[in-house]
C-alpha cells in the first residue's frame, strides 16, 4: 500500500468508504496515515475524520496546520464540525475558526461550541430545513431545493411562524403528495415533538427511542427554532452509555477501550481494585476478631469465601436489575414495595440455596447444629445482600447520582464485608458461643 | 379515568401519543386497559398494541378476538405485523392470517413470518419506494405519491433493473432537485449498502452504526430487493443486545426487567448464585485440605476472601474490555500479543497492590514471611485471573459462542476456586511447608 505509487492509491482509495477508509488508517502508523490523508480531496478526508477512532484523530489533527483544520471543517456539517475543534487544545480552538472562510459556517460553529457537550445544543446540528408557513407549497419546493443543497438527509421539514417559532412540521412526502398552489399553513402538522436545548442528551435519547424519531427539532426557551438532533447522533448516545455502564459495573472507570496503552487502562482499573483490597483487609480484620469465639469451630472460617461471593453476587444482581430499569425508566411503585419485592425474591433463592448447602455440610461434615448455623446465615446474608443492592441505586438515583456506580466492586466490597460480619454473628447466636 | 364516561375518555386519549397511552396502560390493571383499547380506533391502539410491554401485551391480545386482532394488524407495517402474529400461540396465528382482508397484506406478512427473527429477513418491512430505472423523474414523482402513502418514512428510494435487482438508490431530496424529463437511469447512485436476507441482525445493526444509514435494503442472493430495514429497528436492537449483556454480566439470563414476577427473576438468578454456591463449596474442600498443613498459621486463611474477591474483580475487568472490544469489533492483533499486554498489566496492578498489602500485614502482624507469601501470591492470583478473563472470551469467539456469558459469575466462581488454590500452594511454598 506504502510503495507511494500516489495515483495508483488515490485510485484505489476512491472506491471505498470512508469509514472503510477511516478502520484502514486506524491500522496504520501515523506517518503513513497523514500520507493518505494528505493524498486525498478535504470532503473525504472530513468524513474520514470523524470515524477515525479518538486517539489517532488526535494525533492527526496534531500533524494539521489550523488552515488544514479549518478547510476539514468546512467540509462538515456543524456538529461534527463542533466537536472535531471541541476536541482541540484551547488556543488551537480561536486559531482554527479563526481561519474558517464561509462567515455563516463560522458563527453556527462558534454558537454550537458554547453549549455542554452533554445537552441537546452539544448534540444538535443547525443544518435543517425550515419553511415559513404563509409560503405555497411550489414556493416551498423551490426553496427547499436551495437549502437542501446543504442539509445532507432531508428528515423532516420544519414550520416556523415570522418570529422564527416552530409551530408544525412536513416531511417531504407531504410536500410531494400535495397540490401546488397549497398554503403550507393549510397542510402542516402542528403536532410536533422538540427537545429544549439545556436538555439532557439521554433524555434526548429517551424520547426519540420512545417516540420512533428519526430527527427532532431542538428549541430555545422561546421555542425558536434552533437546531435538529438526527438518529444517527443518538445511536453513538446510546452506544456510549451502554459501554460506560457496561465498564462501570465490571470496574472500570473513564472511557477505555481494549487497546488503550497499560498505563490508561491501570487508571481506570486499579482503583477499584484498590476499593476491593480493601473490602479484604476489612474481612481479614473481622475474621481475626471472631478467631478466639471460633477456635473450636474453624470449619467455619473455611465458609467465608462461599458467603462473600454469594453475597456478592445476589447484590450485583439486584443492583443491575434496578439500574438497568432506571435507565430505561421503568421502575415503577414505591422504594418499600421494590425493596419487599427484592426482599421475598431474595428469601426464595435463599431458601433454596440454604437448603442445599444444608445437605451438604450435614452429610460431608455430620454436624447438624454447624450445617444449621451456616445455611441460615446464607438465608439472612442474601436477604441484606439483596436489599442492598436494591437500595443503595435508589437512593443514588434519587440524590441525582447516576445509580451506575453503585454496580460492581462497589455493591460487591461492602456485601462481602457485611455478609462475613453477618455469617459469624448469626453463627455465634445460633451455636450459643 | 375509569369512570365510564367514554365520550369524556376518547376525547382526552386524542390528544395523547400513542407512545404516552401504551405507557398508561400498562399501569392500568387488565380489565381497564381492554376497555380503552375497545374505545379507540384501530388505526391508534395497532400502534399502542406496539409499544405495550410484551407481558401486558399478551395478556391483551388473549382478550381480543382473531377478526379484532386481525384488524389491528392490518393497519401496522409488515414488519410489527409479522412481529405481533410471530407473538400468538401457533393455532391462533393461522386463524388470525387468515382473518386479514388485504390480500397483499397477508402474502407479506405470510412471508416476513418464514424468516428467522434473529436474521435482516425478521426485521425488514416490505414497505419501500421502488422506481425502475427506465422510468422519468415526472413520472417517477407521480408514481411515488401512489406508493409513498403507504409507507410511514421515505428515506431511500430504491432503484431496480426490469428483474426487480437492486441497482443503486435515490433520495427524495435528489428527486426533487432534478429536472422533470431526466431519466432515473442518469440520475441515480449506483453505490449503495444493502444485507442479505439471512444476515444476522447484530451484523446489520453494525454495518448501519458504522456506516451511518437510516435504512438499508434487503436483498436475496440474487440481489432481488426483498425489503428495507429502518434504523428505529436498529436502535431497539442494539439495546436489547446492550441490555442482555449487562444483565449476563451481572448473573442474570433470559429477558427480564425490574417488574417480573418472583418466579421469573428466580428461574433468571438461581442459577448463577447456585454456580456461585458450587464455587463456595469447592472452596470449602480447598481451604479444608490445606487445614493441617496451616494449623500454625490460621491467621492464611483470614486472607482468602482478599484473595478471592481480588481474583474475581480482576477477572471480571479483563473479561469485560474484552467481551466490549469483540462486541464493536475492534480487538485487533494476536491472541498472544492481547495476553502478553494482559499479563504486564496485571502485573503492574499486582506489583502496586501486593506492596500495599505487604506494608499493610507486616505493621500489622510483625511477621515479614507471612506478608512476603500473602503479598506475592497476590500478584501470581491478579496475573493469573487476569489471563483467564482474556481468554475464555476469545476462546469462546472463536469457537462462536457467545463470549459474553464468559463475564460475571463465570469467571468471578472459577476464579475464586484457582485463586485460593493457586494462594495456598504459593504460602506453601514461600514458608517452607
């Protein structure tokens, strides 16, 4: 591919996409990857850009001067634009919008940069179609003709009254269905879903899945109309979230991905194990405590394990269960009736297992009254495990952190603690040391 | 609500979404839900049947007759048509098919029904625009307007040759730039993305996501256009998928949310707390064989629920990045070169937590040999844990399982056991026993 026979490769490369490109030069060192880029026009290179992973896009953008930035730029729709220069380090920032040509361009840009990359107004475009409603429809086509040019998929078309206020939208089969001399007053539908632009990206996400959008108008508190969000930027929402509660609830923290340098992928590891240390030294401490009540019974110490996985488990069980309906919005009913729900689902699985592992330490070990007070423990251990992990995300959510972080070593550090505590408590109650 | 004022009722549910009724309804108890779906017309509770809860909307359809539900389909796209009759106990099915009127209708649905719906077959519609690309581009509006009413969104137009092949697509957006007398033929993309009938969905969801399109066509193995699939399908696709990973990851199988019945979430976490519980019992034989050989140095065996917790937590982070990375597919290299940089990693982790560990028991206990043999099994159970939580997954990929219920349980049990296992021989080891 290097051999730079230039022609051969720009012929090449024009045969494929770019994200086919873009997953190329992800495998690529970087010398060669600013070669093919510098081989090829700045609208593929634009698109390129965008679907090139994090890191090596911002090694290349590294090796582009702010006018080479600027002329990518140009090549995008806004909020791409937006986010490729957000990206940048602060003084590159003014550096390269500085050097951007078209004014309009520029200022939608400027005004895309000073939202929160996490609210509707960091998602959106200002790439739309917007038609005023005392055009006709053939005024109508022959203008959208004009600003469809720029918009790269026509969703929906947005109706605004002379104050610039969204008050109904078309789509372009409407548009096509209906006979020319019409008023779009007399043909738009008024009702329209939008999304304020302070509004969280999630909750974006949340009503376009719910209500099947393909695009959604964002509005100021004017309900002017500012911008669109289109599926597209909600499917990579989505993803993300998925992944970074994915991550979460298996301890890792920061967006990593599986090839990451070590050193980032210790950053977002080591403290959670660090937590799980110490959830260890904690049962070290409180199992030497118990070392003089149960000398004559050190079979128990042999069961610790058993009871802090067990507890483990069912709390990150209910913990995912409930931050999984948090996040999709279907926890219904009362904290207490989750918790009396969680409480008997946990007692049935308790039961169960408690059983079991009564049979077994009974007919291995002969011993009724130990098998007795290690399978009751495991009863009372799974019900506090369950219930934790129940309310520890409710009470995040309702204090407005995401529940999220409750998951994994969190739930499962302080359930092994509790659960050790528990078992030898219940232990000594039940064998009368 | 339920007051039986119907005329009061029907009123106020027009002005809601349908998305907006579903979820009212499925707060309401059977009974009042059926008596509000008889209230509506066909053309909004098809909808609302839709975005019901699976559960509820079984529970409905029970209550409806095969002519009603029949009716419902008929106003619903193909594909949720397909999806609603693929729901129905087999006998009733038949019934309902041959209950529907529309003849075309039927043969559609009849045939989305043959396809696997884990295939693009199970999710496509067989609503699409089609234009033949000897047709003009007046002629091609006129017809458009005929076939555009019944499909909800235009996003692509589909061109195909006189044998019905998907040659190339158009947008509206470019139809309607075009001059009226230029043929399709001049006009048309000749590139275009399009699955096979029998793809997996999870492979056109990320074809979709990666080349961001908002439908795709289907097409056979002779490349006849069967049908489109839309990127709303895709979005509840993906989380599902993202859904059922992160409860597989946290030791719950099969589909179920916070609002299941007991027994549903039992049959879903019983049986990974009862591998949970195997792997406690086998701890238990571990840490009873090691009992003599130990006796002086009870203040080990305090230390295994560290060391367990510590394998499982690591095991569980390695499994995951990995389980994520196969899923966006983008684990790139050998699986050599993916263990080797696991092994430095956790290494690195190790190193950092066994000296915090070692520091931690020799102020505490005094006893440098017994820090120095807990320490450094420490790190020897991270690496090792480490390793397997990269393995089993690739291991399962290649062997085309689903890596995914390699997280969670799977390897925080197996881990466990090794840990403790390989703890013991190493204590043994380094204090001479």
């Amino acid at each position: 591919v290097a051999s730079n026979d230039d022609k051969a490769l720009q012929n090449l490369l024009k045969e494929f996409h770019y994200a086919d490109i873009a997953e190329i030069l992800d495998e690529l060192n970087l010398e060669q990857a600013i070669y093919v880029i510098k081989l090829l026009d700045s609208e593929t290179t634009s698109d390129i850009l965008m679907e090139l992973d994090e890191d090596n896009r911002e090694k290349v953008l590294k090796n582009l001067t702010a006018k080479e930035i600027a002329e990518e730029v140009e090549e995008l729709d806004t909020d791409d634009a937006a986010d490729i220069i957000a990206e940048l380090p602060e003084e590159r920032q003014q550096e390269v919008i500085n050097r951007i040509e078209d004014e309009d361009h520029k200022a939608e840009i400027k005004e895309l940069l000073a939202y929160d990359e996490d609210t509707a107004g960091g998602l959106m475009a200002k790439e739309l179609v917007k038609v005023y409603e005392t055009w006709t429809v053939a005024g109508c086509l022959r203008r959208i003709r004009g600003q469809a040019k720029e918009v790269t998929r026509v969703h929906s078309i947005y109706v605004v009254n002379k104050e610039e206020k969204l008050i109904g939208r078309l789509s372009l089969k409407d548009l096509i269905v209906a006979k020319s001399e019409q008023k779009i007053a007399d043909i738009y539908i008024t009702s329209v879903d939008y999304v304020d632009v302070n509004e969280d990206v999630e909750e974006v996400a949340r009503v376009m899945a719910k209500y099947d959008l393909e695009a959604i108008p964002v509005v100021d508190e004017n309900k002017t109309l500012l911008g669109r969000i289109t599926i597209d930027d909600i499917v990579d929402v989505l993803k993300e979230e998925a992944d970074k509660d994915y991550q979460m609830a298996a301890g890792i923290t920061g967006d990593v991905d599986s090839d990451d340098s070590i050193l980032q992928l210790t950053r977002a590891r080591l403290p959670w194990l660090f937590l799980g240390l110490l959830g260890g030294i904690g049962a070290f401490i409180i199992m030497e405590g118990f070392q003089e009540a149960f000398s004559k019974y050190a079979v128990l110490f042999f069961f610790t394990p058993l009871i802090a996985a067990m507890a483990g488990n069912v709390g990150v069980q209910s913990s995912a269960i409930i931050v999984q309906g948090l996040a999709n919005d279907d926890v219904k009913g009362s904290v207490n009736s989750r918790l009396l729900k969680e409480m008997l689902l946990a007692a049935l699985n308790g039961l169960i297992l408690a059983i079991f592992l009564f049979l077994f330490v009974w007919l291995y070990n002969g011993e009724m009254d130990k098998a007795l007070a290690i399978s009751t423990s495991l009863v009372a251990v799974i019900i506090i495990a369950g219930l934790i992990g129940t309310f520890v995300p409710l009470f995040l959510d309702k204090r407005g952190i995401d529940p999220a972080i409750a998951t994994g070593p969190f739930i499962t550090t302080s359930n092994d603690i509790l659960g050790i505590l528990l078992y030898f408590w219940i232990a000594k109650m039940i064998l009368g040391i």
